[in-house]
C-alpha cells in the first residue's frame, strides 16, 4: 500500500463510499487494532459472556456435566442472607471508604499543590508508598501493627488510656470491616491524590494571581476559587474510587478472608468462596457464582450509569464548558 | 499560591521498588519461615532405583503437580536427581489448592495438563474417572498386585482409589494423623503444675487450668492457647478432635456429605454432647482470658510462631509443627501430648480412610509421559521411595509403610509423635468401599453455609449463641443437605440409602478393617 492509500483527504466522494470499501483502505490501521480487540475479546468480553451463561447452569466448574437450570440461581441468590449480606457490605465498604478518600487526599493535594510547602516531594512520596505496596505484604504488615498481642497500635491506644484492653481490629465482628476500610483508604489515597493534583493543574494561575493581589486569604482562595474549579472532577474521581472499593477482593482475602463468621465477606470474597470453595469440604458451584457475579456486575453498572449521568450534569453546570 | 507539576513515572518506579524493598525486608522473617527447613544434604540421602519398566524416550518434560508443602520440600529434591539419573528433563509445580482448582480442569480441557497430579479439593476420584481425567495403574505398572501387596491393609480402596476394580490412585501417604495434638513450650508448662507428656495426655479441665495458670504465672507476657482463628479448618479440626477424645466416634478430615458421621447409627453427630462439652471448653478458656489475643486474624503458621516466639504456652495443631520447630528453631525446647480428653475419657481421634486423599497421586489419562509417571509411583510404593520420603518429610505426611516409618531418619519428637499417632488414630469404615453410589451422592452434595467450622468460629466470637441450638440447627441443615444429595443421587442412579451409613460392626478403638 501507498502513502497516498494511507492519506485518503476526508472529500464528500470519500465518505460516499460504502463501509467495507473505506475499512479496505484503511487495512493497514485497522491491522494495527487487532492484537487489542483479541486482548479485549479474550479477557473481557468472553468472560462476560460466559459467565452469563454459567449462571444459567447447574455446575461445578470442573465436571462435565452442565445442567441448564435457566433463572434458578438467581432465585436462590435473592434468598440466600450470605449473598444479601456480602452485597450490602460491599456498598457499605464503598460508601464507608469513598467520600473519605475522596476528602482526605483532596486535603492532601490542596497542602501539596502549594510550592511553599517544604519536603513537599517527601510528603508525596510517603502517601504513594502504600499504593505501590503489594496487598499481600500489607496484609502481613497490617496484621502486625494491629495485633492486640503486641502490635504498636494497640500499645500506643494504651499507653494512651484510651482503651483499658486491647483492640482486636481485624478479629472483632463489629470493627473488622470497618478496620479494613480505613486501611483501604490508608493504601489508596495516594493515587485519589494524583487525580485531586490533575484537577488543580486545570485552575488557571492569573486566579491564584489575582487573588494574591486583591489581598484574598489562602484559605478563602481554596473555598471560593479552586474548589468551585475542581468540583467536577469529583465525580469522575467519586466513580473511579467507587469501582476500586467495590474490587476488595486482594485485601480481605489475604487478611481475614471474609471472616470472623462472615463479617468481612463482601460481594467478591462470596464469589471466590463459592466459585472455588478454597477451604475444601464443600463442591464448587461456579454456576451459582456466576449468577452472584452477573448481578453484583449489574448493580456496580447501574451505579455507574448514575455517576454518568451525575458528570454530564456537572459539566452542563461548569462555567468553563459554557 | 502557585501550581506544581506532577511528576512522570521514573517517581513511580522508583516508589515501588523503594517500598517493595523495605517491606520485603519487614515482612521477610516471617516469610521465610516455611521454607528454612530444606536441607540439601537430604538430597544426598535419595537413590534413585533402576527404572521398573521399559522407559521409551520422553515426549518433551515430565510434568508432575501437586499442592506443594511439603511434598515440595521432598519433590524439588527428588526430581533434579531422578531427571539426572533417567536422562529426561522434569517439571515440577507446587500450587495452593485454589489454583489447582482452577488450573487443573483448564489444563485437562486444553490438553495441558501435567502427567501427573492431585485432584482438585473437592473432587472424587469416581468423577475424575468418570470424566476422562485419569488413567488406571492396571496397565502402567508391571506386576501391580505385586505391588500393591507391599502397601499396608486398607491403602487400596474402592472409591477412594481403586474405581470399579482398577488402581487409579497412589496412596503414598498415611492419613493417620492428629491434627489437633497438644504442642507446647516447656518453658510454659514449667509455670504449670503440669507435665503432659506422649503418654500423660491432659483432662479438659488440666489443659483449661494449665492454659490459665500459663496466662497468669507468666505475669501477662504469654497466653495459655492459641490457634489460627481466621482458618476455618482448624476450628473444625479442634473440636471434632477434642469431642473424639469424648467418644464421639466420626471424622474431621473428610470433605463435604460425610462429614461427622457417626457409622455405628448412620447419624450426623455434631449436636452430640461430647461436641457441645468440647465447644463449651474453648469458650471457658476464652472467658477465662488464657486465649491468645486477636486469634481471628491469625492463620495457622502465624498461630504457631507465636508459641516459639514466646506468646503463647500451647497450641492444638498437627505433627507438620514438629519438624518446622526443629528446623527453624534448634532451641526452642518443646513437648507434644494426644489432645486433651475428659476425665474417665480416652476415645480415639478418628479418620475416614488410610491414604492421605490430599496426596494421593494420579495419572493424566492425556500423559506425554505416563511410563514416567508410572515409573515415579512404583517408586513411592517400595521401601526405598517411602523411607526417602520420610527423610524428609518426617512426621509431617508419614509414610504409609509402618517400616518405612521406623527406618526413617527422624527426630526423637517426630518418631514419638509416629508412635503417638499409631496409638491415637482409627480408620473409619469407608462408605464408598461399601456403596460405590455414594461418590455420586459426594458429587451432588451442597454443604450448607455455615458449616461445623464457621458456626464453631461465630460461636466463639458471639456472633451467634447457644452452644446446642447452633449446634442442633447445623445438624439438621448438614441431614437437610445429605438427604437431598441422596435424592438426587439416586435420581442418576446411584442407587443408596441412609441406611448403608451404617455399620453396626465398628468398633471405633480398631481401624475398621472390612
């Protein structure tokens, strides 16, 4: 093929042409797109489509024998309290760990974004750690410094006289998930922060200039200039995080697995335990794990719709887009 | 205020390896603690026999899976001399359950699976062989009766693994193991008035009052007890283990619809009043403040390092703990006894077959190299392989040949905790044997949620309440659940009853030897 065939100019005559003649020209590009939509194929829509169909089905996931039993899972799901109280945690764990991300790091990124705060870098760097921090080695060390044994949290809420005994954090029905939650917020406001920092590259300098000018105090620079700026972004941002906390899988499973007795089992720590039955005992159901995943999959796509909506609203609402 | 530009990815980069490091470095110690206890010199002590058949060239590696622990302790020693001595290349792969559970069927669909494996947790042998997975010895191995006759009474069983009168599987190591003995720091038990021993077990109320006088002799440095509470397992394993010390006459050990059966009546037993007494004794020394604190967030291994660390005094674990003290801490000065038991009580620690199900080895009916994989178990089933695998192994998986035991290189602790154990464990009747129509009802059988160990874990926690009533209710959702298996089962033809779970001959103190 020519560089001409590759550069056809957009003419009426062009686009006059019929699809497959135009994607014919256009081959070489549209080569380039295959390795991803395989990639995209292979590990995102398959797995889509496949676990619709599993859960239609009666089935282990290993034997043979699939028995098509159409809604039947999901009737049972709708009745089964462990799935009805894995779903509502894992919306109380978002609703929990999100606005406060979403508050502290905005906090952070406000501190950070000023140039005259010294060590600033360092104090970039401290909250990122935890971001790039594998989950498995945090769960140890989460572990470790919440022991009521002799994890140096304890001691210091001791030493302190807050307590008179010390916390099982991660053992106590009432705080385990809780517990994880602030530990989530702990390991993922750093990069709430890199999108809170992106948000306030957009606020022009001349404002920060003019308010200088006008004798403005910093703090009344940040309520009534910058976060009227960058409130749309919190949407977008309230989304993303959102979607993380609902993908908690990593975290409680290597810390408490869902337990003691349930009380941390959200949606995707169910899933695993009936997919996988990983304790042994009890015979993998992938077809009624499958219909746990299709449903939990659509709650989390009707909230995203919601935010979709919500960010259109916002950006009708921003002066800057008119 | 002036805006800073966010900086690019070499920050990031140098984050992750920064953190990565430093946390590696924290959390090291505790990782490399399960892998301390190779010793290469162990190596050294393998003889690879000559082939026990005509080898044919190798279709590309051997490939051979299992669950790993300790079996790769043993096998990343075995294989490099063995691919040596035959000439072939082999590889080896150690992989926690949940990955074989997924590993597995996708390797056997897409004709990738290894030569040689472990089921999936959960799987009969029945379906494994129904499904087309696994080929039979019968045909692999010359002179199989030969060979078969080396193994103990009872390593052979049909539907466990022998499926309609051929050798599927290969019973390399004993199940007679107690998952629940009493393992504790002398240092502890000196604050006691105490010395249990392999031949002094402790009463309920010695081991609560020890467990208490640890706690407050120690001044609050050290706890009586602990276990790893968020491993559902062990909750089990404790209290069945300390309610067959009771007389309750079932299993802890066995997977899904048989489960705390009691063969002398056929009936789930898990209300029973030993279980509830049992229940009742870890909730005392809970109340009693002896139980090591935060145990919930505790695993297993977390659980017994804390008692060589000097945390705890005791611990109701398995004899995999014997070896891994020694290897870890050649100082830690620490004793065993059978698990506790009433007073006037002596019952014994029951378990549902000889062969370890979790070991047991099969061969891929799609093998490349069956001939090696056959090559590998009739090594494993002769004196030779099974006193190499005690080497190494010790206590933790024994032999299944009572001599390959003895002559075994073992510690004093791990030839008493062998000895303990051959006194201590019972083999149940094997209801498959019997009634072959059960691997169906095994199949077809739905656990209810929550299971004996998560009622054990809420009740310890008080997120429920009533020892008996939760108790009673698991009870009637595990006869729910059985029932209906049945049902479906013989709905396929399987052709069973309630009534074959009874075998009004067994004598629970005898390994059942029909």
């Amino acid at each position: 093929m020519s560089a001409t065939e590759l550069h056809i100019p957009h003419t009426p005559a062009a686009t006059r042409q019929g699809l497959a003649a135009r994607i014919w020209k256009s081959r070489i590009d549209y080569l380039f797109l295959v390795p991803g939509l395989l990639i995209f194929g292979a590990f995102i829509v398959w797995p889509l489509i496949a676990s619709e169909y599993y859960s239609l089905l009666n089935w282990t996931g290993f034997g043979a024998a699939k028995k098509f039993v159409g809604l039947q899972n999901y009737r049972e799901l709708l009745q089964d309290e462990f799935f009805l109280n894995a779903f509502k945690r894992s919306f109380l764990f978002t609703l929990a760990t999100v606005p406060l991300q979403m508050f502290i790091s905005l906090v952070f990124a406000i501190l950070l974004n000023n140039k005259l705060l010294k060590l600033s870098t360092l104090f970039r760097t401290m909250i990122f750690l935890p971001v790039v921090t594998p989950v498995v080695v945090i769960a140890i060390v989460i572990a470790l410094m919440l022991s009521p044994f002799n994890g140096p949290i304890n001691g210091l809420l001791l030493d302190a006289g807050l307590f008179e005994r010390a916390v099982d954090f991660l053992g106590s029905p009432q705080l385990v998930l809780w517990t994880l939650a602030g530990v989530f917020v702990w390991k993922w406001t750093g990069v709430t922060l890199i999108y809170w920092l992106a948000a306030l590259q957009t606020v022009p300098e001349e404002l920060y200039e003019a308010a200088k000018l006008d004798g403005v105090k910093t703090w009344q620079v940040t309520v009534f200039v910058v976060l009227p700026i960058i409130a749309p972004f919190a949407v977008v941002i309230g989304l993303i995080s959102a979607i993380a906390a609902l993908n908690v899988f990593p975290l409680i499973q290597s810390t408490t697995q869902g337990g003691p007795f349930f009380a941390s089992e959200v949606m995707e720590v169910f899933i695993f335990r009936i997919a996988f039955a990983p304790s042994g005992g009890m015979v993998p159901q992938l077809g009624y794990a499958s219909a746990a995943g299709v449903l939990f999959g659509l709650a989390v796509m009707i909230l995203t719709i919601f935010q979709i909506v919500a960010v259109r609203r916002a950006r009708r609402k921003d002066p800057a887009n008119g | 205020m002036s805006t800073r530009q966010i900086d690019g990815l070499s920050r990031r980069a140098f984050l992750a390896s920064s953190s990565a490091f430093a946390l590696a470095a924290l959390a090291g110690r505790s990782l490399a603690q399960e892998v301390k206890n190779i010793d290469p010199s162990i190596a050294e002590k393998i003889t690879i026999a000559d082939p026990s058949l005509d080898l044919p060239p190798a279709d590309g590696p051997f490939r051979w899976l299992d669950s790993g622990g300790q079996k790769g302790v043993f096998y990343r020693q075995f294989f490099p001399k063995y691919a040596e001595t035959r000439g072939i290349e082999v590889v080896y792969d150690g992989l926690p359950w949940n990955e074989i559970a997924t590993v597995l069927p996708l390797g056997i669909r897409n004709g990738s699976a290894p030569d040689a494996f472990n089921l999936p947790n959960g799987m009969p042998p029945a379906v494994a062989v129904a499904e087309g997975w696994v080929q039979p010895l019968d045909d692999l191995i010359p002179d199989l009766d030969a060979w078969k006759a080396g193994f103990p009474a009872g390593s052979f069983v049909e539907g466990v693994n022998v499926i309609e009168g051929k050798t599927y599987g290969l019973p390399y190591t004993s199940e007679r193991r107690c998952s629940s003995l009493l393992l504790f720091s002398r240092k502890a038990m000196e604050l006691t008035e105490f010395d249990p021993g392999p031949g002094a077990p402790l009463t309920w109320d010695q081991f609560r009052t020890a467990a208490a006088q640890i706690t407050k002799n120690s001044g609050g440095s050290m706890f009586g007890l602990i276990m790893g509470g968020n491993q559902g397992n062990r909750w089990s394993a404790n209290l069945v283990q300390l309610a067959n010390r009771g007389g309750a006459a079932c299993a802890s050990s066995v997977a899904g619809c048989l489960s705390c059966v009691d063969y002398r009546t056929g009936e789930i037993v898990v209300d029973k009043d030993e279980f509830v007494e049992a229940m009742e004794l870890l909730l005392a020394i809970r109340d009693d403040g002896s139980m090591f604190p935060g145990i919930m967030s505790l695993n297993a291994p977390q659980a017994r390092a804390f008692v060589e660390q000097g945390g705890a005094g005791m611990i109701l674990q398995g004899p995999w703990n014997v070896p891994i003290w020694e290897a870890n801490n050649p100082d830690f000065d620490f004793g065993l006894a059978p698990t506790p038991a009433p007073e006037g009580k002596d019952g014994k620690t029951i378990v549902d077959a000889l062969p370890s199900a979790a070991n047991t080895m099969y061969v891929n009916a799609a093998a490349k190299n069956p001939a090696y994989a056959a090559d590998v178990f009739h090594y494993m089933g002769t004196l030779d392989g099974q006193v190499a695998w005690g080497n190494v192994v010790g206590p933790s998986d024994p032999p299944i040949f009572p001599k390959a035991a003895e002559e075994a290189e073992m510690s004093e602790r791990s030839k008493a905790v062998i000895a303990l154990q051959e006194k201590q464990v019972r083999v149940s009747p094997v209801v498959y044997a019997r009634s072959p129509g059960f691997t169906k009802v095994a199949q077809l059988y739905e656990e209810p949620t929550p299971n004996l160990a998560n009622v054990v874990q809420g009740l310890y926690t008080g997120q429920l309440s009533g020892v008996k009533e939760s108790l009673s209710k698991l009870k009637d959702a595990m006869n729910a659940a059985l029932d209906k298996a049945i049902t479906d089962a013989n709905a396929e033809g399987a052709n069973v009853r309630r009534e074959d779970l009874v075998y009004s001959d067994w004598d629970p103190s005898v390994d059942y030897a029909s």
